[in-house]
C-alpha cells in the first residue's frame, strides 16, 4: 500500500513537472510570436557579434577612469557575427580602417591646444564603429577659417558619465568653447569603466583571449591564421553561448525573462536610476560651464527602437533635457534613419553613417548659428 503511494505521488509530480513545462514553453512561443518588436528578444545579439583589431596596442586607459585608442595609430577593424552557430565560420558584417590622433581620438587630424574647439561626445556612433568614420568627412567639411575646431571624442561603449571627464581631460589641454553630445538611450545606463588587463592582453595577442570572456579581440595581420583565429575563437563564443551550462545566459535571453520577468522587477526596483541621476548631473555640469547656447544634445534611434520609439530610459533623458531647456535635436525624426540603415547587430552601415553626418552637421550649423 505504501510502495502504491509513493508510486502515486512519484507520477502525479512527473505529471506536474510536465504540465509546468510545457506551460512555459507555450508562454515562451505564444510571447515571441506575439512581440511587437520581435527584434527587441534577441539579448544576445551583441554577444554574437566578434569585433577584431589589428593585434597590438588598441586602447589606452586614462588616469581619469575611462579609456581612448592608442595614440597615432592605424588599425583595420573586422566585425563577424554569429548567424547560424552550426556554420563553420561567422559571417563578416564589417571592415574599415580607422586612423587615431595623437590624443588617442578617432580623427584625422592632431588637436591644436592654441586653438578654441567643439568637442563632439558620444558613444560607438558618435566614433562611427561599423564603417569608415563619418567625423572624417565632417572634419574635411569643416571650413578652414572657422575660429573653432573639432575634436572627437566619440568612443565606443561610453555613457554620459565617461563623456563628463573625457570633457574634463581634454579641456585641461584646450579651450573648449562648444560642446555636441550625441546619444542613445543606452548611453545614461553606462557607468565609467576600462579595459582589464586580459582583455588589453587579448588585444594585443589574439591567442590571450578567452572568446567567452572578452568581447573585442585582436587579430594576426597573416590572413591564414587571422581565419583560423577567427574560426576558433567563433567556437568558443558559441559553446559558451548555447552551453547547458550557462544558464544565466540562457534565462536571460527567453522572452518570459525579457517581456515578463525583467520588467516586472524594474516596476519594483529601479536599478538604473543611480547611473541615470549621474548622468543627468554630468549633462547639467557641461551645460554651466559652457551656457546653454553651447551645448547640443542629439538624439538618436539604436535600430531596435525605430519602430517603437525611444525605450524608458532615452524617454527619461529626454524629459529631462527638455524640462530643463536645453538644446535638443530629435534624431529620430531630423536624421531619417530606417532599419536598412543598420547592421544585424545594431551599428549604422555606412549609409546610416552618411545620414548621420549631415544631420549633425546641419544641426550643429543651425545650433551655433555656423555659416
């Protein structure tokens, strides 16, 4: 009698386990087919993508807490992205070339510390990460005999906060007289950080890296083995990706953890608000040291939101940039960016690089009242 109800009880969990099961499994389909932005579920799409530099000395860190590229340099810059894993090789979304000052910034030309400038801020798309940078253009736009000069201080992975010091850093050097911050929404959820010393060693020599761990790599300047390193390291990333292991991962890239789970614990807990007030306040800092006549925020659209519209967070920033009447250029609709704009994993091609161009530049123009 005991043995039958052990045995009971043993199948009616078994029985259980399965109904919860297949519950969400159904929960899983039911809500991706259901999303209204189907490209919003894919949170590992950046862990997909592969960023390869020249091997060498890529970055520097700065005494200030974040980071610029290595000073008078030439790199090329390869961008792979893991589409299908059981392919032998990713697919290459991108390659440019990319020259640095001698300040370890993303342009063509040294910075003049006897002459005033405007310092462009902002992340990968102020840089131009995805194709040839688009400040070069601008920086041979700019008329020879303007009184101020451009700098740009664009660099990849940076929020608003990293901008206030990189700001700091580089008007101890020169005179800034005009300020253009260029952002997206993830920008005011971005602390100051910097390279650790495996990922610096990673760049230098691409047999360092640990592909679960490191997110840009180096890569030999012989095309065999720069293939083969980009075969092996692909493999990592995607035994690490698709391990049963790596449960975090896997969690977090189901769409109960994304639309249901995730948001009901940022009803509850606002994580982001810290870094959101620090960036706010570093917005409010560069804006009382330069006047509110110069300084100009754009905004613009990450691809994922170019349906939907700006995500909380850049809704919030925007709210606090027009509650407290700053100059402010909505990106969204002034720079005419649409989805063939951007690359599978998010960075503008080169197209949606042009269209950022000119609308900087006729923003900036109209802004600061430049001819």
């Amino acid at each position: 009698m005991k043995l039958q109800s052990s045995v009971n009880q043993l199948v009616n969990l078994m029985l259980s386990l399965i109904t919860i099961l297949i519950f969400i499994i159904g929960l899983e389909i039911a809500l991706r087919y259901f999303s209204p932005n189907p490209s919003r579920l894919d949170s590992l799409a950046m862990e997909k993508r592969l960023l390869f530099y020249s091997e060498g000395r890529v970055v520097q860190n700065k005494e200030w807490g974040g980071f610029v590229y290595a000073p008078a340099s030439k790199m090329q810059a390869q961008a792979y992205y893991i589409v299908d894993p059981d392919a032998p090789f990713p697919d290459k979304e991108y390659e440019y070339s990319v020259a640095t000052n001698a300040s370890g910034l993303i342009q063509q030309t040294d910075v003049d510390p006897a002459r005033p400038a405007v310092l462009f801020l902002g992340d990968s798309f102020t840089e131009g990460e995805g194709a040839s940078p688009w400040f070069y253009k601008l920086e041979r736009a700019w008329p020879q005999e303007a009184a101020e000069q451009i700098i740009d201080g664009g660099v990849m992975g940076t929020g608003v906060e990293a901008w206030g010091r990189l700001y700091d850093d580089t008007s101890s050097q020169v005179k800034i007289t005009k300020a253009v911050v260029i952002f997206i929404s993830d920008d005011w959820r971005r602390p100051v950080w910097q390279f650790r010393d495996q990922d610096l060693a990673c760049l230098k020599d691409s047999r360092a890296c640990d592909p679960g761990r490191q997110s840009v790599f180096g890569l030999p300047s012989d095309p065999v083995e720069a293939r083969r390193r980009i075969a092996a390291i692909a493999q990592g990333r995607i035994e690490h990706l698709f391990s049963p292991t790596n449960l975090k991962g896997l969690i977090r890239a189901s769409a109960i953890y994304q639309q249901l789970l995730q948001p009901a614990y940022h009803a509850v807990v606002d994580q982001e608000r810290p870094q959101f007030e620090k960036s706010a306040e570093t917005i409010a800092a560069l804006v009382a040291k330069l006047g509110r006549d110069n300084v100009l925020l754009v905004q613009l659209p990450q691809r994922e939101e170019l349906e939907g519209g700006p995500e909380a967070l850049g809704k919030r920033a925007v709210e606090f940039i027009t509650r407290n009447g700053f100059q402010f250029v909505n990106g969204f609709e002034a720079c005419g960016l649409d989805p063939s704009d951007y690359h599978i994993e998010g960075h503008p091609n080169a197209n949606g690089y042009g269209k950022i161009a000119k609308c900087v530049d006729r923003a900036v123009k109209e802004a600061f009242h430049l001819s």
